[in-house]
C-alpha cells in the first residue's frame, strides 16, 4: 500500500537534477496525426511486488453475494462520435464530413446513460433530418459512395438491391421484406417525382433512400430487445445484436458485414470466438480513437476549446496541443505500449510539441508542430495525467484553481463517489474574506469551508484530494507561491496523507477502488447503464481479470465483453423513481 | 376566409397529400382590433425569461408596495415597461429537497421537487419533476404541433453535471428536456426556413413528409418490442416527428399586420446583449407571424459560470464569495440581466398588433433558479410577470409583496399564469409544490 509512494519519490529523485528530455531518447518528428516514436523510454521504477498482492493494489472487498441479474437494456441513442462513425462507415468520409447530429446530454456523468435514458428532444429531430438531408445530398452524388457501388438504375430492382445492402449496414440486421419493400418504394417514388426535372432521377431516389434510412429509429438508436423466445428480465443479445454492442463498445463504430455475419450465424455465443473478436477489434485503429474519445469525454474536454480562461497565451492552437498532450499519453499506456495503466498516474513523460512547450515553459523539443516524447521537469513534480495542462486547466474557475473541483473529480469519477450538490440556504461565503484583506492563498480561503459544519461535510470529501495540485494553477503552470506565500501541497484521502502530487498519485493509484472504479465506468460507457447488486459479481470478475492482467485497459475491455453483465439484458423497466406527467 | 388561403390550401393537398392545418393567421382583424374576423380570439402568447444564480435581494425587491412603487436598483431596468410589469416578492418555493439550485428551478417552473437519480456511486444528477410550465400551457391550449415551444438560450456557460435539471429550462417530463438553440442562424431556419413554397413544382416538401411517414412506421412497428420507459421515449421521439411534418407541410405566414418575414440571419454566435437582441428580434416575429405561441429563454444558466462584461469571474463563483467587490458585480450582473429583458419586453410592447401591442397579448415569467447565490435561499423568489395576457393581467402593475409569516407557493404565480392565460386546469404540480389558488391581486 504505502510502501509504494515511497519507491515513486525515490523514483522522483533520481530524475530531479535533470531536466526535460534527460531521460528520453532524442525526440522523433512525427505529424501530430499520427503516433510518435514508440520507443519505450526508461519506464517508471515499478512498484515493489507484494508477495500477497502482485499488483500492490490495496485489499479488495470480498466477492458480492449478489446473485446475477440483467442490467436493463434502453434504446440507446447514437452519441456524436458513433453517428458519425455510422455514416461514414455506411456512406463513406465525404458524406460523413457533413453530417451534423444533435448535441448529446449526459446524465450520472456519462453521454451513454444520458442516451439511453433521455429522449430525444423535439429539435433533436429537426437536427437529425437536416444532418441527414446534408449527407444524403452528398452521398447521392458521390463517385467514391459506397452507397453508389452497387447499381445505378432508377428501378424497383435496383433500390431493392440497394436497400438490402446500405439498410443491413444502418440498422446493424437483416432487413425484413416489408422493410425492404417500404424503403426501395420510396426511392421509386422519389426517382418518379423528379422524373421530369433532373437529368438523374435516380440520384434522387438515392437520396431519399438515404435520407429516411438516417432517419429510421433503427439507425439513431442501439435496439436491443434480446432473444425474444426468452423472459423479458433475462434475455441474451441476440447475435447481431452481441456485434453491435461490440463493435461499439470497442471502436464507437457499427459492425463492419463480416462481423455482422458472424453475429447472426450465432458465432459470438462462444466465448472463445467472442474474446478472439474482442481483441480484433481492439487491434483496428477505430478502437485507438474510441479511446482517446472515451478519455476525453471522461476528463470533460469535449468542449476544451470554448472554456473560459482569460489568458491570451491559452490560444485555440494551445488548447488543441494541451488535449492532445494527454490524449497521446493514454494512447501510449493503453496501445503503444499495452503497459499498466497505473502509469497514467505516475509518469514523468509526455508528449508536447514546441508551442505547448514554450507555453509551458519546458525547453523546446525543437519538433515544430509534431508531438516529441520528452520528460516533464522534476522540479515540477509532475505526475500523470492529472498534472497536464487539460486537466488542471479543466477543473479550475477562470480566476484560481480549484481544489474542490479537482477532487470532486477525482472523488465522483475515479473513486466512483456520489458527492451531493449543495445544501439550502447555507451562507456559503468563505467567513475569512470578511476580516481583512490580507494575501491569502486559495488553500488558505478553502480551509475556511472546514469551520462551517454544513459545508465540511462535503468539502471534507474533495478538497484536501484537490490541494495536491495546488502547485498547478488554472492554466496549468507550475507555481510555487501564490500572493507571495507558498504554495502547500499536503494532501489527504481517506486517512492517507501525502506531500506533494507524486505522493498523493502514488496513493491514489494503488488503491483497489480505483481500479474497479475505472472498470465500472467502462462498463457505464459501453452499455448506458450504471451497474446495480446484479451486476456487482459480474463486474468483481472483470476487475480479477483486469488486476491479474497488470491493469491492462486492453485486458479489462475484453473481460467485459464476454461478461453476462454485458450479453445478457433485461428488458423491464429499473425501478426508479419517476414524476407524473 | 381569403379566396388566396383556400386556394393555397387546395394546392397543397393536391400536391402534398395529406398536408395539415396552417399556423397562420386566418384573416383580417375584427373592428375593435381584438379579435379575428371570424370571432376567435388574438392568441395568447406566453414565454419564460430565465436566468441563473438569483439576485441580491437588497436591490431587488421593492421597498414599497401597491401600484406607485419606486422601482428597486435592480428592476430599475424595466422603467419603460413598468405599468406592463407585475412583481411580486416573499413567495417561496416549498420543495422539501436538500439541493440548492435544483430544488429552485423545477419547483419555480414545474411546481414540482426534482427528482434524484438513484445511483450512490456516480455522479449526482437530477431530472426535472414532470413537464415546465410552457410545455403544460402548449398542451393545454391546444398550440399544436406545427408551433412548438420555441427554446432560445443566450449565454454558452451551462452546467451539464448535474443532470437536466440545471442544464434545461424546458420539459415534457422527467425524460424529456428540451434542447434550446443558441444561434440565430438556427432559429431563423427553425422559424422561417422550412415552410412549404405555394407554387413551387419541387417534390422535396412532399417526399420529406413520406421519409417522416416511413420513419413514424418504424418507430411504430418497434414501440411494442420494447420496455415501457422506451415506449414513452419513442412517443416524444414521435411528437418531434410529427411537428416537423407540420412545419414543413405549412406554408408560408401571411404578412399581416407587424409580421414581416426578416431577411435570412447568418449569425451563429455573440455576446450576451448581441444575442439575447437577435433573439428577441426574431421572437418577436415569431409571435407576429403566429408561427409560435410560446417560448423559453435560458438567458443565463442555473449554476452558470458566464462572465459579464467587466466581471472577471464567473457568476456562480462571485455570488459565494461575500466581498463588497463580488456582491457588486453580482449586483451589475443583474442589472445586464434585467436591461435585456427589458429590451425583449420593449420590442414586444413596439409591436403593434390589433388596438395594442404584442405585449398586451404576452405574458412573460421572469424568474431564477433561486432567490440569493450567497446563501442558496428559495424563500423570497425573485418573480416578474411582464404582460396583459390579452387583458386578463392586472394594468398597470403592482408590487405585492407576501406575507413574511406563511410565505406564498410560487407555484400559486404558476396557477396565475395559467388563468391568465386560458387554461381552465384546476390545480397544477405536486405536493408541497402543488397549487390550485391564483394570486388575484395581481390579476385584472
């Protein structure tokens, strides 16, 4: 437990007297698209191994008791990112370049519960048709259209053809005959209506082909409603069902045909092929990105560009180069290298161009615009991804930093903790201010939250995680004073107490509740729902996995899939609570 | 009835199919300017003027009552409209919830307590307690679905961690926020870019309603599949459905009286005043033409973080802090807060539409999601109601001011609004949030 933070200060010190690039080889040009020099550079001093506990996590709780139950299954909307993916699978990246879907909205701190619970808002629908309308436009016309390579007459028998095909890919099944009869006649009766006024009617039939495929509830949510010969709380996916899920669980994208077939051929029921297809997806670039747009929706940086941070340095170009930044070191741990996540926590390197360097201040890696591997100043102290520009700047007002939204973060999204909005009418100014106008620190003014009882109990919570990174402000620069008084890192979680930020990751990082906590919002993120007693075993399962495994994210999404808590839905409604309407 | 209406209509059906009813005014005025030709009434139109974190109460409220009030620092910004104005202070939301913020804005606009979500180990979240009071008022007059709410948001800076109760002003029910739009460009289109034109040949109108057609059979053909909460999440899905196929089967409004068709807008973004202008301009129309009857505008958001001008903090963060300095600018916030109200209201009031204007046939809500940020109190609720409501608001205005003993249900100005404005519900919300007893005095 403990024992680690000593080995990652030791680790600290070796590297203090020098600086930047010391521990790297010399850094690689690569375009900021694509991955740099994946050459591993000296990797963080490993924990000591336990001889009880490989891992060094923290003891577990034991195994719930629970028995099994289906978690509830809801339409699920297409997020952003997968409706996009969609499109361009179906229609190719011209058309997909145009596509527009509705804002998502997340509820419990995810987009997937939000689309899975809320409905679409009533100009959802008008986004929807005009997103739809933009892509139809252009796939109708497009040379390079998948949707165009199959045949090109304005005839019932083409647009059947057509439909067969482009429907099986947007609706993730095999059409029925009505269906096929109901769309194909809509392009018939579009190439009719345009018969006299357009040189190519039959780009019109497409069109409107497309246009109500977009549309079609088949295409903007997840249907699931299982193996309808089985009971309606417990039903497994059905095959093409089990692919879809998948495939967007694990790159954010539909199934590709060849996965389809194997999903309706009843392939995935085994586990054997169901690990195997896991890991395949897995190695397609489409899961790198899903990834990295999981992180980013999880370290909340989906609208990064448009925060409010009056700092003129903190231009558009910056804020892209911060995301980035940390993006790339999750690709790093998770694919580049499929090391153990803890690292995320802990690690010393990172990736920069010349602009975020000079912004941050570190010596330029002399790479131009591309990405360079280098090491984040020890003096610094810099720990993992929490310790990046994105972060600190995310979680900060536009005037200080912010402890207690830093370690609501870490309390609500690591830890797996609900912390409770504020009460009513509690006088929430900080008494302090009132005295005098002395320099105080933004520590100093958050201690005074502690004197109020009513406020303690919650700032208890997050506040003393968050003045660990009070050497960081809310541009994400390295401090070590603030209004002329030094800056106090000491920090505390649950009892355990730390210097710095390296010492409070170290802690942070060890503990078993993270690790499940991470696993738990996977499992949210792949299926839109929030894990219940039912699901709890299941879950604890993936966890053994995951921790045997190194903590390997890689490891964790493949034992999730082949989990029942993920195959196996239920189809009643979750007891909640719900107004009248 | 115009012989050009009916002819337009038979066109549309001969073209369209089965094309629906117009949302335009059916002919000329009646001789009082009151009423239409054929008897019915000048619409109604209602709206909600929302913004986030409250107001000082020191320089809100009044400190006289009746009709000859002074106006307070912060109301002071509605001196041009101030007869249409009707304030009242010392009402009080009775939610029996814990939660700043949310207890205020679904019980001030819902009339009832917000629900919590049931997962201890996520983030803390919340759902409004059943429909806003602008979804109730369309569904109870009838507005219908080629004129839905018309959701306006001004300032970027929303909460969306908390769930759709900070984030959404407007609701058909706990599952159903309704997403506002922020750019101009867009509300142009969602108000004037879809109508059908009455003498094009173009099939795209016609085939659109077909593509809504086969996608209203989908979603049909799926409902009985699924779980219940799915099926009622598919019926909204079907009401958007169903009013886009209205907009799009209805032509053009006729350029009666102030409406006029604007020239296309192009902007997408801007600053507070620029925006919430643009906005009101484009309101205004809306309500001219009668392509809506009823509207939101999230002007700032429940917890929001917008920085006004000149403020260098978010607003949140400044009305938790009690210094003179921040308490100031919380002050000013208000007051930019309640100059573009005002302004809304004004260009309403310059409207001319039969013997008045379009403010004598309005009414606006103006209300926060709490009373004070510095204390996160729902006692004293900041409240204006602006407008006649076609004359069944009390002219010129009063300041009532509750009793400090028992305070008064905010959801009691809820049932007054829906009086006012037609419709005959007996009661409205829930429990200690419930109503059934108009605030008289303040109605005409």
């Amino acid at each position: 437990m403990i024992r680690s933070m000593n080995v990652r200060l030791i680790s600290a010190g070796l590297c203090s007297a020098l600086i930047l690039t010391c521990c790297t080889p010399s850094p690689a040009k690569t375009p900021p698209d694509t991955p740099v020099d994946n050459t591993p550079d000296v990797p963080d001093v490993p924990d000591v191994p336990d001889p009880e506990d490989p891992n060094g996590l923290t003891d577990r709780n034991p195994r719930p008791t629970d028995a099994f139950g289906a978690a509830p299954t809801r339409l699920r909307r297409l997020r952003d990112g997968q409706y996009r993916n969609a499109v361009q699978q179906l229609l190719g990246s011209a058309a997909a370049a145009v596509a527009l879907p509705p804002v998502d909205v997340p509820l419990n701190g995810f987009l997937a519960v939000g689309a899975a619970e809320l409905a679409l808002s009533g100009i959802g629908v008008d986004s929807y048709e005009a997103s739809a309308t933009a892509v139809a436009a252009v796939a109708s016309v497009d040379p390079s259209s998948p949707a165009r390579a199959i045949c090109l007459s304005a005839d019932a028998a083409c647009y059947t053809q057509i439909v067969r095909t482009l429907g099986r890919r947007a609706f993730r099944r095999t059409l029925s005959d009505s269906d096929v009869t109901a769309y194909a006649g809509l392009g018939v009766t579009a190439a009719n209506a345009y018969a006299a006024l357009v040189d190519q009617p039959f780009d019109k039939g497409l069109e409107f082909i497309v246009l109500a495929l977009l549309q079609s509830p088949h295409f903007l949510y997840i249907v699931e409603v299982g193996d309808e010969a089985q009971a309606p709380d417990a039903r497994s996916l059905t095959g093409a069902e089990l692919a879809t899920r998948l495939a967007f669980f694990i790159t954010d994208g539909p199934p590709s045909d060849a996965l389809l077939d194997a999903g309706e051929a009843g392939s995935l029921s085994s586990p054997t092929v169901l690990d195997a297809t896991a890991r395949e997806l897995l190695a397609q670039p489409e899961a790198r990105a899903a990834v990295r747009n999981a992180f980013r929706e999880r370290l909340q940086l989906l609208d990064f560009q448009t925060l409010n941070r009056p700092d003129p340095a903190l231009t558009p170009s910056v804020r892209t180069a911060m995301v980035e930044e940390s993006l790339r070191l999750i690709d790093d741990v998770v694919f580049d290298r499929n090391s153990d996540l803890r690292e995320l926590f802990s690690t010393t390197t990172t990736f920069v161009n010349d602009e975020l360097a000079a912004y941050y201040g570190f010596p330029l890696p002399g790479s131009g615009a591309f990405f360079s591997r280098v090491q984040t100043p020890a003096a610094e102290g810099r720990a993992g991804l929490l310790t990046r520009g994105a972060f600190l700047t995310r979680f900060a007002h536009n005037n200080r930093s912010s402890p207690t939204l830093r370690g609501k973060f870490i309390r609500e999204n690591l830890l797996c903790a609900s912390v409770p909005a504020p009460p009513n009418d509690v006088t929430t100014t900080l008494p302090e201010q009132i005295d005098d106008n002395l320099p105080r620190t933004t520590r100093d003014r958050m201690a005074a939250h502690m004197t109020e009882p009513r406020c303690a109990a919650c700032h208890e919570t997050m506040d003393p995680l968050g003045f660990a990174l009070e050497h960081y402000d809310q541009f994400g620069h390295y401090r070590t004073h603030e209004n002329g008084l030094p800056i106090d890192s000491s920090a505390a979680v649950d009892g355990e107490a730390a210097d710095d930020a390296t010492g409070f990751m170290g802690l942070l990082k060890n503990r078993s509740d993270m690790a499940s906590c991470l696993v738990r919002a996977l499992y949210r993120h792949g299926t839109g729902t929030i894990e219940e007693s039912g699901q709890e075993a299941a879950l604890y399962d993936v966890d053994t996995a995951f921790f045997a495994s190194g903590l390997k994210l890689q490891e964790a999404m493949v034992a999730i899939a082949v989990s029942d808590s993920f195959g196996i839905v239920s189809l009643t409604a979750r007891a909640s609570p719900e107004g009248e309407n | 009835m115009r012989h050009t209406t009916l002819k337009r209509r038979t066109f549309l059906r001969g073209v369209g199919g089965a094309m629906l009813a117009l949302p335009v005014l059916e002919g000329m005025l009646n001789t009082d300017g009151t009423a239409l030709a054929q008897g019915r009434l000048l619409p109604k139109r209602f709206g909600v003027f929302f913004w986030g974190n409250g107001v000082r109460l020191d320089r809100w409220v009044p400190s006289a009552t009746g009709l000859n009030y002074a106006l307070s620092a912060e109301l002071a910004p509605l001196a041009p409209v101030r007869d249409y104005i009707n304030v009242v202070s010392n009402f009080k939301v009775y939610a029996a919830g814990p939660r700043g913020h949310h207890d205020g804005v679904s019980g001030m606009l819902s009339g009832r307590e917000f629900i919590e979500l049931p997962h201890p180990n996520s983030n803390y979240s919340s759902k409004f307690g059943g429909p806003s009071i602008d979804q109730m008022l369309h569904n109870d007059l009838n507005v219908g679905a080629a004129k839905p709410v018309l959701n306006l948001q001004v300032a970027p800076e929303i909460v969306t961690g908390e769930g759709p109760t900070l984030q959404f002003i407007s609701h058909r029910g706990p599952d159903e926020p309704q997403t506002p739009i922020r750019s101009p460009a867009e509300v142009y289109q969602q108000l004037f870019g879809s109508f059908s034109a009455p003498n094009s040949n173009d099939p795209r109108n016609t085939l659109r309603a077909s593509v809504l057609d086969l996608v209203k059979g989908d979603i049909d053909a799926l409902k009985p599949r699924l779980s219940a909460t799915d099926r009622q999440r598919l019926d909204a899905h079907l009401t958007g459905v169903s009013e886009l196929r209205a907009r799009i089967a209805s032509l053009p409004p006729e350029l009666i009286g102030a409406c006029a068709i604007p020239e296309p807008i192009t902007v997408t973004a801007g600053d507070l005043r620029t925006l919430s202008d643009l906005h009101a301009d484009l309101l205004v129309m809306a309500f001219a033409c009668d392509t809506r009857q009823v509207a939101t505008v999230q002007f700032t958001g429940s917890v929001g973080f917008t920085v006004f001008p000149g403020a260098g903090a978010g607003h949140h963060d400044l009305t938790h802090d009690g210094s003179a300095e921040s308490q100031e600018k919380v002050h000013q916030a208000t007051i930019v807060t309640m100059e573009c109200f005002s302004s809304m209201m004004q260009k309403l009031r310059n409207t001319p539409e039969g013997a008045g204007n379009l403010l004598d046939n309005s009414l606006f809500l103006a209300t926060s999601d709490l009373s004070e940020g510095l204390t996160h109190s729902v006692d004293d609720y900041p409240i204006v109601l602006a407008g006649r409501a076609g004359g069944a608001m009390r002219f010129p205005g009063i300041h009532l001011r509750g009793p400090s003993l028992l305070r008064k249900n905010t959801a009691d100005v809820l049932m007054t609004i829906m009086r006012a404005m037609g419709s005959t519900r007996s009661s409205i919300g829930t429990g200690l949030t419930a109503s059934s007893t108009p605030v008289s005095e303040i109605m005409a």
